[in-house]
C-alpha cells in the first residue's frame, strides 16, 4: 500500500463585515478553490478576484501556493474581502519566524497557525521616576555673529571598498509587503444599525405641518 506524501498547510483567517473565511495555504501550482468552487466561478466580478488575489500578487506567489478557502455569512464583496486577509494572514504565518506560529500534526498533515506567547499575570518592571528639572527663567537666545557667513562644509567621501550590509531576508520582504499593501488590517467598517423613530440609521421623518 503506498503511503500519503506529507503536506503541510498554512491556517489563516480574515473577516469582514459579517463574513468569515477560513484559509488554508500550501505549496502547489496556483489553485485557488472556495467553498468547493474555483476562483473565476465563484467570484464572477474581476474586482473580486483581483482583491482575492492581491496577496499573491504582491508576493509574487501566485504560482508556488495551493489556496482552499471555507467561507460563509455576508455578501460577495464581504467575503471576497476576508479572503484576501485570510490569504495574506496565512502567508505571514508561512513566512514568519517560528516563535510566531504553533503547528499540530496528525498523521501525514501538519497545521501551522499563528501563536504568540501569553503574558497573562506578567508583571513588567516599575518606570524610574522621571528626574524634575529646575524651571528656566528666561529662554535666551545665543548671539549671531556679525561677519560673512562660514563657507559650506564639504560633502563626506563614500569609500568605495567599505563593506556592504548583507541582503534582507526575503521572509521579511515577503511580510513587508503585506503589511505596506494594508492585506493584514481588518477593515471595522460595518453597516450601522436602524435606530428607533428613524426611516434608517440616520435617515429621519420628513417634516409634516398638520
């Protein structure tokens, strides 16, 4: 009996307004599949599958990961929304140092999620008191020299043969770009509620005279 190849997958989840995606990410050749479904036909609208895809674009990604997607609840912008956080979460899990994520294995699969250590009932050491200066009376400005103005200093010499700093890792340039391209914040935005009395939200009555 031949045995199942090891897979490990990458967990992240994004939401947005009242919908929830749960993502998992793995390497692959670029299938993106929702809720059983693929990309182009279960988002119809190119805007859609543009923001789904903005992860991976940014990346550079969209080639090397295997996306599977479980999402419910709001609407189709809704949810094409928390996909992409979801993604982006997922591959800022992959990429991450390893004191960040947790993973559990069962059997050939390996789920790794995010993690963060737990500081509950630490206690962080006291601030030194700040030392109090003496009130100044006055401010005092320093006398301008009368005379010509000092010439310009000269512009420092780069030396060509001083040591080059070493290249960025390309795990945190891959996590930068998420974070400058705004994938990893969730948008709070949310459709606020009727108030009692009010046409909507906001929306009031039209004045009657009698």
């Amino acid at each position: 009996m031949a045995t199942k190849e090891a897979k490990t997958f990458y967990l992240g989840t994004g939401r947005r307004k009242t919908a929830v995606a749960r993502v998992r990410v793995s390497e692959g050749k670029g299938a993106i599949t929702i809720n059983g479904r693929a990309l182009e036909h279960y988002f119809t609208e190119d805007k859609d599958r543009a923001a789904v895809s903005g992860p991976l674009t940014a990346t550079d990604l969209g080639n090397r990961l295997d996306v599977t997607v479980k999402a419910h609840g709001g609407g189709i912008t809704g949810q094409a929304d928390a996909v992409r956080q979801g993604i982006a979460r997922a591959i800022k899990v992959m990429f991450g140092p390893a004191t960040e994520r947790k993973s559990v294995t069962v059997g050939n699969v390996t789920a790794v999620r995010a993690w963060k250590k737990e500081t509950k009932g630490e206690t962080s050491a006291p601030k030194p008191p700040t030392p109090k200066l003496a009130p100044v009376a006055a401010a005092i400005k320093p006398a301008i020299p009368a005379g010509p103005r000092p010439a310009m200093l000269p512009k420092p010499v780069v030396d060509p043969n001083a040591p080059v700093a070493p290249p960025e890792d390309p795990a945190i340039g891959i996590v930068r770009k998420l974070r400058d391209g705004k994938f990893l914040t969730r948008d709070s935005r949310m459709k606020e509620r009727k108030k009692y009395g009010l046409r909507g939200a906001r929306r009031g009555t039209q004045f009657s005279k009698r």
